[in-house]
C-alpha cells in the first residue's frame, strides 16, 4: 500500500495507505455515517464528483457482490452501471472479506475501476472537521509521485447532466400505468419499486421535455449537485403542472426541482444529510420515520408559494424533507424511500404515487 495524503481546502492534511486504484484525485469531500451499504452508496449516482468518507471504522469485510443484471435490465446488487463516487476514505479496510454473495473484495472492485481508495485516515476528526467547517473540497496525493492536479470544481458544475441517461429507455414496457422517471441520476431501487408495482416506466434525460407524451404520471428522481443547475428540468415541471393534473412524486434532487418548480428557493446545507439514520416527522402529526439520505442541498419551506405545504421536516435540523401540493396530486420526499441500502420504513410512497394513480 502507498503512502497517501489527503488535502483539505483550508490545509488540513490526514494521512493514510491506498488500498484502491493509485491515482490522484479532487473532489468534494463528504461524509456518510451508515454502518454497512458502501457498494450500493458508491454506485449511487448522487456521490458524483464526492470523496465519500465512511465513519463506521470497519469498511470492506463483507466484500463486493456481483455486478449482474436482471430481466428487469436493471443492476441486482448496484444502484447504477459503475462506481460514481471519486473516492472513499475509511479508518480500517478489510483485506479479507466473507460473504456468501460476494465475488471479489472491496480493493479489487476499486482498481478495477480506476477509483481511489485510502485507508488509516482518524475519519472520526476528520467528521469533527466537516461538521464544523462544513463540506470542503480536497486533494488525495500520493506522496511517492510529484502530482499537482488541478482544483476540482463542484459548485457550479452541472453534475446531474453528466449522469443523467442520454436516450429514453424503458422497463416493464406494456404494462398498465406509464410512468415517465425523470433521470437526475436515479438509483436502480426507485426504478424496481415503480417496476415492482406493475406500471411501465419510462426513463427520460434530465431536461427531455415529456409533456407532449402520452403517460399516467411523472416521477422526478433523486442526483448529485445543485438543483440551480437544472433550471431546464424546472421549466419543463412547470409546463406539465400548467397544463395537467396528473400525479407528480419526487425523491431527492426530485424533491428540490419540485420545490423550484413551486416557486421555492434552495440554499447548501452546512454538511449535508448521508446516512440511514436521519429522523423525520411527517407534518400535522406525530408520525416519525427513520430514512436513508443522501443530499447536500435543501428547500427554504418559507419560500413555497401558497398551494404548497411541507410534508415531512427533520428532526435533528428542522429542514425541509418533503411537500405537497394543497389540491393536486404532486408530493415528493427528501429522503429515499426506496432506502438501498437502509430502512424501509417510508416505501409507503410509492404505494400513494400509484393509488394516485389509479385514482
């Protein structure tokens, strides 16, 4: 293993061993505090451009699962087609793994790849760091080889379009309802559990305009960056909502388009919210949920026009988690209900979207 350093932005430095592919790397560095799911998050498409730091100290024992797909064309283990994340950085990798379904072991998916990987990094301080300063961008640097690569972009970077698909592709094709998926960068479980319900759905480029198709309703899906980026995603909501009263349901990003679309504001969360355990409380009762998240942006509720009302709030930092609309059928989630990996208490929302459907 080769001696590495990573570089945060104000200069602090941490350093460890490689036991990924050797190579340099920029990127926002963030962290997730799940215990287990590090091949669903890395193949998750909302880490693009992200050096993602694992607080659970023990990372790589369960190994990597096979990377197959289903008649469903969709991955059976992954969230997506590759590894999106830049990097990871753990406190202690696991050369040796066991698991009945795993094929090869965390470095070797890694390398093979072409995706960084350090390990012997106190994550632990360096959360302390992030919290406190809030997410940052960072360098890891080899220390054997004189690397001076440039400073990565992430703000400002329209990174839902780099993983967004670039053709109409279609799952379940002929089945009841049409749903179209806009592809912010969507995780192959949003698209099982429409799939699994028994509606066709039909994924969509991120600023396709769809609302001279014929469908049922509209799914906005979940990607990394800046909804500000996506103003022509926005635009096109806003065209639909205009003309139709057909069920909209978002996740993530979908949920921050949505907003926009509703006339809200975004603002970048200090440190954004990346784990399993994240409790939200759906509004006007008493109902909490514990969900899996992933985002580094959030909605200014204050700023939602006044058909619009919040669903769910946070309850660590009061922030937005949700809305809905006071009359048609249009709602969204912040967190993933969908929740691979995690809980799955809140998979109830895709049962509404398709009683919407129906209704």
């Amino acid at each position: 293993m080769k001696n590495v350093t990573l570089v945060l932005s104000d200069g602090t430095k941490f350093h460890g061993k490689s036991f990924g592919y050797d190579a340099p790397v920029a990127g926002e560095v963030v962290f997730n505090t799940a215990m287990m799911g590090y091949p669903e998050s890395l193949t998750d498409p909302s880490y693009a451009g992200q050096l993602m730091t694992l607080t659970y100290p023990l990372v790589g024992n369960y190994g990597v699962p096979p990377f197959t797909f289903g008649d469903d064309q969709l991955p059976t283990f992954m969230e997506s087609d590759k590894i999106y994340a830049s990097a990871i950085i753990v406190s202690d990798y696991s050369e040796e793994y066991s698991h009945w379904n795993a094929c090869e072991s965390l470095a070797e998916w890694l390398k093979r790849e072409h995706v960084p990987g350090i390990t012997g990094i106190d994550t632990r301080q360096l959360t302390k760091v992030l919290r406190e300063h809030g997410v940052m961008m960072g360098k890891i640097l080899f220390d054997d080889q004189p690397y001076n690569i440039p400073e990565a972009d992430y703000e400002g970077v329209n990174f839902v379009d780099k993983v967004s698909c670039k053709e109409i592709i279609k799952y379940n094709e002929g089945a009841g309802k049409k749903v179209v998926l806009v592809d912010c960068g969507v995780k192959a479980n949003i698209i099982r559990c429409l799939v699994n319900r028994g509606v066709e759905v039909v994924r969509v480029p991120w600023n396709y305009d769809y609302t001279s198709m014929e469908f049922d309703g509209l799914f906005l899906a979940n990607g990394p960056g800046d909804p500000d980026m996506c103003q022509d995603a926005v635009d096109i909501i806003r065209k639909q909502m205009s003309s139709s009263r057909k069920p909209i349901c978002g996740i993530c990003m979908g949920n921050q388009l949505l907003a926009k679309a509703g006339g809200a504001t975004i603002y970048k969360l200090k440190y954004g919210h990346r784990s399993h355990n994240q409790p939200v409380r759906m509004v006007g009762t008493d109902k909490c949920f514990v969900t899996s998240q992933n985002h580094g942006y959030a909605v200014d509720s204050r700023t939602l026009g006044s058909d619009w009302e919040e669903l769910f709030v946070n309850m660590n930092d009061g922030s937005n988690e949700g809305i809905r609309h006071k009359s048609n059928p249009w709602f969204s989630s912040q967190f993933h209900p969908e929740a691979c990996a995690g809980p799955v208490d809140t998979e109830f929302m895709f049962d509404k979207f398709i009683n919407e459907l129906k209704g």
